[in-house]
C-alpha cells in the first residue's frame, strides 16, 4: 500500500500533504494513534520516512 501510495502521490513526509491534513482533522478521541502517526510524518523527510518503514519491515522479518 505504501509503494502504491509512494508511486501515484509521493511520500507521507510533508505538512501540505491532503492525507496527513485529513488524519490530523480525525477526532482525536476515536483516532488518536492514527493522528499521531500523521504528525510524525509530517515532520520526516522521504529517506527518514523510507529507512524507517524499512526497520519495521526488518525487525518483522528477523528470526527472533
């Protein structure tokens, strides 16, 4: 999802970004993870937010 999302838009990675504007105008009260994730990757860069995303898949990979 993210490739895709990364192919037709870009990255996640800017405040301008009508994905990250709509996560932050959630109700906080019902999706407070959600916004939360929004506001940090409004402030990564695209390599920050890349090698992130990379880590987690890793460590989900890694045997133990």
């Amino acid at each position: 999802m993210g490739l895709a999302q990364a192919q037709l838009a870009g990255p996640l990675s800017t405040a301008t970004d009508p994905d990250v504007a709509r996560a932050q105008a959630l109700p906080p009260e019902r999706y407070p993870r959600l916004i939360e994730i929004a506001k940090a990757a409004a402030k990564l860069g695209a390599d920050r937010e890349f090698r992130a995303g990379l880590d987690i898949v890793m460590a989900g990979l890694s045997p133990g």
